[in-house]
C-alpha cells in the first residue's frame, strides 16, 4: 500500500495515482497520453520529467491534452506519425470487474479507444472512488453521427431493453447547445444505472449503424493504479 493520504482531496489523489504511472514510464517511449482531470495530472507530472531530460513521444487522444502538452512542453507526435505506441496512460470514469472502464465523461471516447488499441499496454490511473463491483452509475457515453440522430438514439434505446436495460438517454450539451466532439459527432449519456453485461452491451450498440463508438472499454486495460486514503492499489488484469 505505501503511504497514506487520509487527509487528500480527490485532485490530490488523482496526482498521487498519476505519479505511480509515471514509474512505467520508460526513455524513448511513444506515448498515449489521455483525456480529462487524472490525464491532465499525468501531464505536468510528466512534463517535469521532460523538463529534467527524459525523451518521449506523446500522441494526445483529444485537442484539450494536445493545447495542455504543447503548453509545457512535451513532444508530441500524431497516431499517423507513430500507429504503434508503447504505452497509454488514461484515467477511466468507473473502474469494473476485469478492469472493463467505462470512459468517455470529457468527451474524447472514441480517440481514447483508438489511441488504446494501438498500445502495446493501457494504464488506468483514478482515485479509488471509480472502482466498482457493477459498472453503470455513471452514465455510458455512446458517440453517434449527427445524422439521424433521433432515429439512432431509439435504437439504443431498444436495444438496451432487450437486455433488460432501461434509464433517460440524453444528447450532452455545452454552451447550451448539443457538444461536438473532436471527430464532430454528438454524445448520448446513457444512464442505466447497471450495466451486468457489458460485452453484450458492447455488441448491441456496435451493430447500431449511426453508433460511431461507445464507452466501455473492454480488453485493452493491463493494470489499475487507484489512489486513496490508505495509498496507491493496483489491480492487474487477468490477461
């Protein structure tokens, strides 16, 4: 367990589990570097280390981490650039069993999962308060074409009742408007509330034609690194 922090807030966890990570982190390493609060952590963390002489690249899986990196100065390359990568270090809305995540809540989904799925390992870095024992109170970002977009979210809906699933689907906004994401598609926060079987969730919604990629993340996490009061835990996965 190591040191503990009973007295941190969750920002200064999320710091903590991004500082484990960082010991994975290797000279010469092509980087995937994630999206959102945990990932931003990962990065001035390793900017300092860039700062002090270690040599990476790093391929962003949003325009937000790419500003941030560009800003302190890490190196950063695009996936055509370097389509096979080493490592991802991302943070994850929920935590599940078989280190299935569901991500998606800052909105870069889909560019997360490719970045992934190009990486020899994924690191999932969180405070301790997104593992759970079922996946689902937080609701599952589905990212779909603008096009026929009423017609799309229906059939998520029927094909979540066909698993017994149910809760409101909802286009997220920003500014009052419905968000665009960096590909320029729309998001449906689905909120079920449980998910008991996300790999048939996962196939359901890939056969949903105006589906462009969902939020779970199913076989591409290697290892957890959670942080929380008592310290640093990490979860491998069985694979």
């Amino acid at each position: 367990m190591g040191t503990a922090w009973p007295d941190m807030d969750a920002a200064a966890l999320k710091t903590e589990a991004a500082r484990a990570a960082l010991a994975h982190v290797k000279q010469d390493m092509r980087l995937g570097i994630g999206t959102g609060s945990t990932a931003e952590a990962f990065v001035r963390l390793l900017a300092e280390k860039v700062a002090d002489g270690l040599t990476i690249i790093g391929v962003p899986t949003s325009e937000r981490t790419a500003a941030l990196c560009l800003e302190l100065g890490v190196p950063l390359a695009t996936l055509e650039e370097e389509p096979r990568l080493d490592l991802t270090i991302d943070g994850a809305d929920e935590v599940g069993p078989d280190l299935v995540l569901v991500k998606g809540g800052g909105g870069a989904l889909l560019r997360e999962k490719i970045v992934a799925a190009a990486s020899r390992r994924m690191i999932v870095i969180a405070d301790e308060t997104k593992k759970v024992e079922m996946l689902g109170r937080f609701p599952l970002p589905v990212e779909i074409n603008a096009f026929g977009k009423r017609a799309t979210i229906e059939a998520i809906g029927n094909a979540a009742k066909r698993l017994g699933l149910e809760g409101p689907l909802s286009i997220r906004a920003a500014d009052g408007k419905a968000l665009v994401t960096d590909g320029g598609h729309h998001i449906v926060d689905a909120s079920f509330g449980r998910i008991p079987d996300p790999r048939a969730l996962s196939a359901a919604l890939h056969a949903i034609p105006g589906v462009v990629e969902h939020g779970l993340f199913i076989d591409l996490a290697d290892l957890a690194i959670f942080a929380g009061p008592s310290g640093i835990t990490e979860i491998h996965s069985n694979g």
